[in-house]
C-alpha cells in the first residue's frame, strides 16, 4: 500500500468536499449530538468518501470513525487487529459551520498493533490568507511533511510558555490552571480543533499560519480517541512526550479504550519533556493540596 499516495488523493478530495460545502453553509443540514457537539451532512459525506477510499486500498480495513453507522466496528476485548484506521471527517465542527473562522480539519490516522503510525491532517483554510495546510507523517520513516515540504519542529531552546489546556464551555475550571498561570503561562481553554491545537505543540506553523501560537504542552481530559491519535502520532515523531494527567504512558492505546462504544482517553497531555513532567507534578499537587482556611 502506497501511503503517500493515498494520503496525496484523499487531501484533493476532502479539499474539494469541504470547499464545496462551506461555499453554502447556510442550506446545510446541522444537527446537535447528545454530547452537545454538532453533527453536519458535510461530516457524514467526507467520513464515507474516506472510508469508501481505504475500504478500495484495503478492502478488510477496520474502521473507527466518529460519525456513520459505517464506521461503528469495535474490536471484542481479546481482540488484537493488525491495523486500525481512525476518522475524524471534521474535527472542530462548530468552528467549520462559522464562515470566519478556520479552525477545523479533516483527520486519518493510521494504528500498527495499537500504535498510531501515519497519519494525514487536512485543514482547508488554515494558512494566512486560508490557504491550506496539509501535513503528512510516517512514524517509519520519521518524517512529517506540511504542504510537501519539511516540516519546522516546534523544539527550540526556549519554551514558549503558552499551553492548550482545553475544556468544554461548562466545565469548571480546575485549580492547575491558576497554577499554571502563577508560573508565567499564557493559557487557551477554548475547544477548537484538538488536533490542531496538538500540531500546534508538535510543529511550529508560524510562517504559514499568520498569528499562529506554539504551545509547549497540550491537554485533555476526556478526549476522543479520533480527536488525540495523530496529534499523539506526530508527538511521538518530534520527540514529544505523552502521558495521561497521573503521568502514565499514554501509548499503545489499550484494546479496552478502542473496544468502548465512544472510544475515549480518560486524559490527554503531550508536550515537551519538561512541561508535561512539571504540568503532571502540578495537576498532582492541586488534586490533593489543601484549601487554606481565611
């Protein structure tokens, strides 16, 4: 199977698709899920265009994808597939239904025994001046293109200070964040696109992204196994490292996640070595630390 390939045709068609839904988002059909996310018929066509094109390239493809009754195969517990493909037709939805704003993505990613291998991220308007921004990244060959070429890494000697903690709209928020914030952290709470936000700690986009942040650390508390695994897959490429919030290894992801009905890490972080440690020593200390009386 010829990766490059197939990720080359899939990015033209889901650029397509997707330009030819957002030119009439007014006429679209959308809908709210039970999890208070947004459904569109923009995410149902793209989902079955991608499962329709790995099914041709690998016709006994297991397929975990977010929205259609065609991607509802999970793996039985004692189960243990060679390949899994995860989809993400759009991710960042509500942002994709707003014409201003960019902040969405189409998302393949690619499992080998449960590791997350390749992986494809197509963000149509993206770019200065919506201009698109595709990346391509083979753990293989440890490589991580973006619009063909190589890709800048988000590693320089000087950490950025600035973190994706998001959350939902609703949620409280929890102590570490003001701990964070103490120790000189500019914070982004609101959720977008958790994939972009996790190529955003993983690449540096600035020159192709005008205004776009680096983020030293990303996290998530119950993420979407199709919203985390190529954020995870190009993390593993830079160097990045990856834990739930008690610092564990968040890698292979166990059969028991991707065996749920709505597959789900119970917490994302990734990030640079330093600032997951410290943010996982943090997030430790403001569970268990007592409030002080007045």
């Amino acid at each position: 199977m010829n990766l490059e390939r197939l990720w080359s045709e899939l990015a033209t068609e889901i650029l397509s698709t997707l330009a030819a839904y957002r030119s009439r988002l007014s006429e679209i059909d959308v809908q709210e899920k039970a999890d208070q996310t947004l459904l569109t018929e923009a995410d149902l066509a793209v989902e079955k265009m991608i499962i329709d094109r790995l099914r041709a390239v690998d016709p006994a493809a297991r397929v975990l994808a977010e929205e259609s009754g065609s991607g509802s195969w999970r793996p039985d517990v004692d189960e243990e597939p060679e390949r899994i493909w995860i989809i993400d037709p759009i991710d960042g939805t509500a942002e994709f239904v707003r014409p201003q704003s960019t902040e969405f993505c189409s998302v393949v990613c690619l499992l080998e025994r449960r590791e997350p291998v390749a992986a494809l991220i197509v963000a149509p308007e993206l770019g200065t001046g919506r201009a698109p921004v595709v990346v391509h990244a083979s753990r293989a060959d440890s490589t991580i293109l973006v619009n063909g070429l190589p890709a800048t890494l988000n590693n320089g000697p000087a950490p950025a200070l600035v973190a994706s903690l998001t959350r939902s709209a609703t949620s409280e928020a929890p102590p570490h964040e003001s701990a964070m914030v103490r120790a000189g952290y500019r914070l982004k709470t609101r959720t977008t696109s958790q994939t972009l936000d996790m190529l955003r700690t993983a690449l540096d986009l600035t020159d192709l992204v005008e205004g776009a942040p680096r983020f030293d650390l990303f996290h998530r508390r119950r993420q979407k196994v199709w919203d985390g695994l190529a954020g995870l897959c190009l993390g593993e490429i830079v160097g990045l490292m990856s834990t739930d919030i008690d610092g564990n290894r968040r890698l292979p992801v166990s059969i028991e996640t991707l065996a749920q009905p709505e597959p789900t890490f119970a917490s994302t972080v990734m990030g640079r070595p330093e600032a997951v440690k410290w943010f996982v020593e943090v997030a430790r200390n403001s569970r268990t630390e007592t409030p002080k009386s007045s």
